[in-house]
C-alpha cells in the first residue's frame, strides 16, 4: 500500500519521526565536534543518550516490522542492525574513552561518518518500504509504539545486550530504569557542586 507523508494532528508518522530523529542527531554530531574542551563531554553524553534510545526504540519497533514487510531474507534490515550493534560498541567505547582523551576527536569523526551513513541508508531503503506496504493508520501507530518503547529505552549503549527486538524488549526497561536514575544523580551532583 502506497504510504504518504502523514502528519495528524501535529503528530509525525513513524518514517517523519524517524527522519526528524535522525536530523537531530545529525545536529548533535556536529556539536560534539565542535564543542569546547569544557562542554565537550557534557555534549557528547546528550548524544549518548540520544543515540542509546533511538537504536533501542528502532530494535524494537521498526526493524522487526521491517522484516515482517519487506521480508525477513531481505538484507535491508540484518545490514542495518549490524551497522547499529557496531556502532553501539563504538560508542560504548568511546565513553569508556572520554572526550578529552587525544584519540576521542578521531576516531569520533569516524563514528560520526558511520552514525550518518547509516542513516542515510535507513532513509533511502527501510523507510521508503514501510511507506509503499503500509497503510498511514499503520505508520501512526507505529510512531506511537515508538515513542512508548523510547521511555523505558536505555540511555546508554549496551553492546553485550544485542540488537534483536525480544532481548531489548527483556534486558531495555531494568536497564532504561537504571541509566535514567544513574542520569539523574549524575544531573544532581553536576548541578549542586
């Protein structure tokens, strides 16, 4: 079924929420590499945890859907879970890292590169997909789904967790619950030193 553009109510489909999450990424990436040394780390977590959320949320709800409709040898969508489960472990590392070490600006462009790539390719092969094979009440819903998935998401990339959509559905909201409340001390310390 050929799918268009559908905003309802002010509320983006799941491809317009998608694309609009991944512009905001795009925007955080930049930032991080042009944040001064002192707010670069503090930058750099906010596109930790947004990262950690999108790539969960899109585990759960939108490859396995994916797979359902564009059909489950299809390439598309094992391509684009390797290239997230990558990219969580770079990510994982480079926290590990930390933004003032001398390596993190490197082989943070690196990372960057690939985060855009990959979403680049979602764009141009997954979502044009969801559009053609499902209806607008479909992909409405879906951004719903989406949207309830990213509030227990965790906001830290957990690599050993693996990308498939029962493991992150199990292992998402006990970590979820655990990263907002470490989130939310670390806020705490941060603003009453």
């Amino acid at each position: 079924m050929e799918g268009a553009n559908v905003t309802v109510n002010g509320k983006r489909d799941i491809v317009e929420l998608l694309i609009a999450q991944h512009e905001e990424i795009k925007a955080m990436l930049e930032r991080v590499k042009t944040a001064e040394r002192d707010t670069k780390q503090a930058v750099f977590e906010d596109l930790v945890r947004l990262l950690a959320v999108h790539e969960s949320a899109e585990e759960i709800v939108v490859h396995p859907t994916s797979q359902r409709v564009v059909g489950s040898g299809s390439p598309i969508v094992a391509d684009r879970l390797t290239e997230e489960n990558e990219a969580k472990h770079v990510l994982a590392e480079l926290y590990e890292l930390g933004a003032a070490h001398p390596d993190f600006d490197t082989r943070f462009a690196e990372f960057a590169a690939s985060v855009t790539e990959h979403a680049e390719r979602e764009e141009a092969d997954e979502f044009p997909r969801l559009r053609q094979r499902m209806s607008p009440d479909d992909l409405m819903r879906m951004a719903g789904a989406l949207r309830a998935a990213e509030a227990t998401a965790p906001t830290r990339p957990h690599p050993r967790v693996g990308e498939s959509a029962p493991v992150n559905l199990l292992a998402g909201p006990p970590l979820g619950v655990f990263d907002r409340v470490r989130d939310g001390v670390r806020d705490w310390l941060g603003s009453s030193v």
